[in-house]
C-alpha cells in the first residue's frame, strides 16, 4: 500500500476517527432504540395501510362518538315515514298486507299531496290474496258450482295489477336489493345517467343477483332505487349508504337518490369521477360526487355516502293507522303534503331494525329518510380520499417525534409529550370535524405513537438495565455507592477508550511490608492484606474516590472519574487522613494480632503521596477484558511522592498542586525534591490536618512558627532553625514529630557543615 503523503493524512486520520465512531454508534443503545422505533413504525405502518378490522372498528367508533357529540342539528325538512307499526297491524292484521291495501294506501297518499312515495319494501312475490291465483289453488276441488266460482275469481280485480295502476297515478318509488348469489334477475333501470369522468360501471363493484319486485310493479313505478347497506359496516352499526350499484354493465341509484330525483322531476343523474376535466390525476380510479336535480352529494371512491344522524323523532314517523283513517285527512294532510314519503315498518316482528353511531335502534327506513334529510339540508360528513395517506404519514412523524425526544429528553418529558400528542390529535380531529366535518382518525395515529414509545423506552430500559448491570460487575468493588449511582445514570463513562481529565491520584503503601511477609505464612498475610486493605478502602469511597487497583500491600486509587467530584483534591486528602486514622485504631486493636505473636514491631505504617493534574483515564484493554484506569505524568509523580515521604519522615505527602488546589486543608511545607524527567525540584507538603484543623489557632500557630523555620533554613542560620524545630515540635500533633526529625536533621546537617568551615577558617 502507497503510503500517505503529508497533505491526504490528516483526511485519512479524520475518515479512521469518524468510522470508529460510526461503530460506536451502531453498538449504542441508541443505535437500538432506533432501530426498535424504525421497526415499530414499519409493522404499524403496514398494519395500518392493511387496515385489518379491528383497525378499522376502532378508528369508526372514534367517528360514532364524533356524531354522538354532535350529531346532525334538527330542521323542519319535507321527508315523512309512512309506518307500518305495531297500531297498523292490530288494526289492518299481519304482514304480508293484500296489495289493494297498499294500492288504497298509495292513492291515499297521492290524494293527500304527498310528492313522491318511496316503498322501502320489495314485493317480489304475488300477491297470495288475488282472486284469480285463488282460483288457481281451487285446482279439480269437488265442490258445488265449482266453473262458476272459478270464473267469478276470476273476473275480479287483480290485487297486484291495482296497486300498479294506483303507482301510475301517484309518483312511486321501489327498492330492490343486490345479493351476492348469481341469478338473471334484474330490476328496470328508471334513472338516466350522466358521468363526467370515469364511468361509475368501470368502479363499483359488480353485484351478481338481485331480489326485485314485480315486472308489472316495476314498470308502474316511477322510479327503482336499491335498498342495500353498506357491506363495510361488518359491526352491525349503519354509517354508509351505498348511493350507486352496478351489475358490471348497468347503474342503479338508491332508493334515497331515486326518491330525489322522482320529486324533482329530474330524468337522470350526473356521476362525476376522476379523469373529469379539471381534477388532478390520483391514479386510482374513484367517483368523487354526484348530483340529482339541484343537489350534490359527496360519495366515497367506491359511490357510498357517509349517514350524518341525527336523533330518530316521533315526529318524522306517521302510522298507516292514522293516514288510512278518514277523520284524520286534515291531520294527514299537514303532515304530509309535499313531502317525500317513505313507506317501511318498525314492527319488531318485522326484524328491520339497524343500529345507528348514536346508540339508537332505527327502522331501515328511517336511515334512507335521514340519508334524504342530510341532501336536502346540504349538511354532510366526509372522509377525503387523502385521509388514509395523511394518517399513515402523521402515524409515522408522531412516532419518530417521541422517539426522538425519548433519545434527547429521556422517558419522562417523552410520556408527557405522548399526552400532548394524543390530545393533539383528538383536538385536531374533533375541530375537522365539527368545523369542517371531515372524519379523520385521531386514535390509530396516537396509539402507534403510545406503542412507538412503549418499545423505544422498553429498548431503553434494557440497555440501561444492562449497562447498569455491567458497571455494578465491573466498578461495584471500586467506587463508593454514591458514585456508582451516578455512573449508573451516565454509563457513557464506561465506554473503551479514554479521556483526558484533571484528577487527583493516591499512591499508598505499607512500609516495611517485606518484613512483615517474612514472618507470615501465605494464608496469614493474605489476611493480613485484606484487615488492612479493607477500611483503607472505605475510607477512599467514603470521600468518593475510585480504586484504580491494589498491587500487594499498594493502593492505586483517583478522584475525578468516571464521575465528576468538584473537590476531588480535598477529598483526596481526607481520604489520606481517614486512612492514618484507621491505621492508627487497628494498631490500636493489635487488629493484626502482631503484639500478641510477640514480634519485635507490632506496629504497621502506611505512606501515602498524592498529586493533581491532567491525566488519561477511561477503560483500557480489550473489548471483552479491561480495567478502568488512569495515565499520565500525574499519576507517576504521586507514585514517587509516597515513594519521597519516607525521606521527609511524613506518612502523608502532597505536591504543590494539590496544596493550590485545596487551600483549605492544613499543609506545612516539607521541602523540595527532584523526580525523575523534571527540569526543576518538585516542592512537596505535609498533610497536618483538615478544614477543621486548619481553621484552629494552633493550626495558625504552628503555620507561623513553621515558616520561620522555612526561613531560618534558607537563611542557613542553624540557631535559629533549632529553636524554631523545638518550637514547631511544642505546637504541632504527634502524627508530624517524623517530619521535625526530618528538620532536624537537616539542621544539624547544616550545623556541621558551619562547624567545618569555621575549623578550616582557623
């Protein structure tokens, strides 16, 4: 491989550091939590785009609720039920009624000004009360006169043919319904039919029979309009009317459309669909609206039209009772004059009884009547063709929104943001509908958001929960509790490779420990190793420092990291003095058992060197083993300050650095000493105290007399450094008497040196 000049290393540097990083990141929790929130997303897309019924139930009984809010406002509008209710069949006998009664109720109505009458009823069987089919069924009967009977039924009036004569003097409408079984009947087409557009044959779906009335019916009538609800209302409830039905060649209206059209005196229809003029290309074929006389409907892609309900009334109902009784006909008249007149039944032996979104139980007709009602007062609810794709994109950006911010704010804003969406999405939706009356789903975009956030937080949870795990396993023996939480809540501490830091680092060591090992047994120093190590430990994690490691009878340990510890050198330093003080109460204790073996130092003592400074720490090692430690020049000068303290007869030494660092700790300077790979001395100082020491008078004192003591040393005035030893020695606690020996010696060391200039002088 060529090898890179000077000018392509640096891009190549920067491409090598931004793939390490892309891998991080492909291994990161947050990595997962999007790929669980792409995944969640997906599978609630397509389960959305496939719209499965239970999808579909639920976003219908959201519109349901809608119409129970607010349902369509009540208005005086010229449509009538002519009802076949209980009171007419106890007073005219049970359905089915002889077709004269239905002729005399015909004419009546016509006589009474009704404008059209619509018959949600089909008659698709003559009529058993004829006279003449009576005279079919009398058959070879041996009965007296039986020629002259059978042609005196005969003679008479047949009962189907009067009520087509009475249709032929009032304006009626039939119904019919399509079935899914293959016959050859099919009704008379009575609407003529205009389409702007794709045809309305080349949409809907072809239906392959039917159940009509008559032929003789059917051509009296003035008009034939399908009966059938909407196929898609699988639950029982009536939201949708089909408004057009096709046979794959021929279209029929509703009977509600029919009725419309019948009134108005309107030959024909006008269906416009896409490909009209002037409309966008969708690129699907769909019918868009209609229009009957001076009336426009909406219609969904595949001709049905949404059902806007209001509250079923008493006064939208009139009984056969009351309109076939002479001394009602004033009464009749003013209810039903010029109005559209629907004939079915509420009988409840009649089984034509549907559901409605507003909780009531309606006859059949009564939803053709409300379809006729919400036309004439131009009143409807729609559901755009766009509002699938919209729901679907909405679905997919709310998702993405929660999961973002679950990534970026954390689960508890997110839950709360959840809240807001789906309130959102119901405020959004109710004003569409009630200002617009546009249905557009608000709870299937909410949910998926809820369940988008349930399992990008689950994901969360458990690379948490694991990466809590792993820092328990993997710095539980080394950090003080306190600090483990915290890294529990930040276990991006942890992660391979390091980071620069300012830290304060210990080094603690037993002195003399190599005769110590000798008088022990390997099971006698291990546990020796472990009473002394033990409470030292604690009292590192007590002021929040972290174990690096333990080297024999050694301690390694830092403040700073993996968490931040503002006053990591104080700390640092009252950890130092803990430890003396535990040392101090297991010699006490003979914790060690040595004064009761009798030998010749019963006593144990530490040494202890502590420096601050900018150092690399992170985990170090390989992906699968490693420890979390620190590096630096930091951390080999405080080895070779605990190593120096033996020098200065101190068990507690610190640099300059940390004496700047934490200036309210009780430090006396013990000198200076030159490390390894330094161009200048390294000053160094006694640990005497804490903040609470420091603040004594005799902290201050002995400060005071310590410094003349620095100053009679520099001025090399032995005199007046020996006076000011002893001075030192009368105010400063036993733990310092090593250091003053220390001074002491330097003071005669400087006395000897006066004393052998003065004997060459002479």
């Amino acid at each position: 491989m060529r090898r890179l000049n000077a000018s392509t290393q640096p891009i190549w540097n920067g491409l090598l550091r931004g793939r390490a990083r892309l891998r991080r990141w492909m291994r990161s929790k947050s990595m997962r939590a999007v790929a669980a929130a792409l995944l969640t997303l997906l599978a609630l897309t397509a389960l959305r785009a496939y719209d499965p019924r239970l999808v579909h139930e639920t976003k219908e009984r959201a519109f349901d609720a809608y119409q129970r809010l607010s349902p369509r406002p009540h208005a005086d509008l010229p449509v009538r039920i002519v009802d076949i209710d209980e009171a007419s069949l106890a007073a005219f006998g049970q359905w089915p009624w002889p077709r004269t009664r239905l002729a005399a109720l015909t004419k009546r109505l016509g006589d009474l000004g009704a404008g059209v009458v619509a018959y949600d009823i089909i008659f698709s069987e003559p009529d058993r009360t004829t006279p003449g089919r009576l005279a079919t069924e009398l058959g070879d009967a041996d009965l007296p006169d039986r020629d002259l009977t059978v042609a005196l039924l005969k003679s008479l009036p047949d009962h189907d043919a009067s009520f087509a004569q009475a249709m032929q003097k009032t304006p009626t409408v039939l119904g019919f319904a399509a079935i899914r079984l293959a016959n050859a009947t099919r009704p008379s087409v009575k609407a003529g039919l205009a389409a702007v557009g794709v045809t309305p044959a080349a949409v809907l779906p072809p239906f392959r029979g039917a159940v009509s009335n008559l032929p003789l019916l059917d051509e009296a009538a003035a008009g034939i309009g399908a009966i059938n609800l909407s196929a898609r209302d699988r639950s029982g409830v009536v939201r949708r009317l089909p408004m057009l039905m096709s046979d794959g060649a021929r279209v029929y209206p509703s009977l509600a459309i029919e009725a419309l059209r019948v009134v108005q005196n309107q030959k024909g229809i006008v269906v416009r669909g896409t490909g009209a003029s002037g409309d966008a290309d969708t690129g699907r074929a769909a019918l868009l609206d209609m229009r009957v006389g001076q009336f426009k409907l909406p219609l969904t892609h595949d001709g049905e039209a949404w059902v806007y309900f209001n509250r079923d009334r008493p006064d939208r109902y009139v009984s056969v009772k009351d309109v076939l009784d002479p001394a009602k006909e004033a009464e009749m008249r003013e209810q039903l004059e010029g109005m559209i007149v629907l004939v079915g039944t509420s009988a409840a032996g009649l089984l034509d009884a549907r559901a409605t979104p507003l909780g009531q139980v309606v006859p059949g007709v009564a939803i053709q009547a409300q379809m006729i009602e919400q036309i004439i007062a131009q009143d409807f609810i729609e559901r755009p063709d766009w509002a699938d794709g919209f729901e679907i994109v909405l679905t997919l950006l709310l998702g993405s929104l929660v999961a973002a911010l679950l990534l970026i704010a954390g689960a508890r804003f997110s839950l709360i943001a959840c809240g807001v969406v789906f309130l959102a999405a119901i405020g959004g939706s109710w004003i569409a509908f009630s200002q617009f009356r546009l249905l557009i789903d608000p709870v299937y975009p909410s949910l998926a958001t809820l369940l988008t956030y349930v399992a990008v937080e689950r994901v969360l949870h458990m690379a948490s929960d694991r990466e809590k795990r792993f820092a328990r396993q993997a710095f539980g023996q080394y950090l003080a509790p306190e600090l483990l939480a915290k890294l529990e809540q930040a276990p991006d501490a942890m992660r391979l490779g390091g980071e620069t830091r300012d830290l304060s680092v210990m080094f603690m060591d037993v002195r003399g420990f190599t005769p110590i090992s000798e008088t022990l047994s390997a099971t006698e120093l291990v546990d020796f190793i472990n009473t002394l190590l033990s409470p030292l430990s604690d009292a590192i994690q007590d002021e929040l420092g972290t174990i690096d490691k333990y080297i024999g009878d050694s301690i390694m340990a830092f403040w700073n990291a993996p968490v931040d510890v503002p006053d990591h050198a104080a700390r640092a330093c009252r950890a130092a003095l803990k430890m003396r003080a535990v040392v101090e109460q297991l010699n006490d204790a003979d914790a060690f058992g040595f004064a009761a073996r009798g030998l010749a130092d019963p006593v144990v003592r530490i040494g202890v060197g502590i420096n601050t400074g900018a150092a690399c720490v992170g985990n170090m090692g390989s992906a699968k083993r490693f420890n979390y430690s620190a590096m630096g020049d930091v951390v080999n000068v405080a080895a070779r300050i605990e190593s120096a303290s033996k020098s200065f007869g101190t068990d507690l030494l610190v640099s300059e650095d940390v004496a700047r660092a934490a200036p309210n700790i009780a430090l006396l300077e013990a000198g200076e000493i030159m490390l390894k790979g330094k161009s200048r001395p390294t000053r160094l100082y006694a640990l005497a105290g804490d903040e609470t020491f420091a603040a004594t008078a005799q902290c201050a004192e002995l400060k005071r007399r310590h410094r003349l003591l620095l100053e009679a040393l520099a001025a090399a005035d032995a005199t007046a450094a020996a006076d000011a030893v002893a001075a030192c020695r009368t105010a400063a606690p036993p733990t310092l008497a090593g250091l003053y020996d220390h001074f002491a010696e330097r003071v005669g060391a400087i006395g000897g040196v006066q004393a052998t200039a003065a004997m060459r002088a002479r």
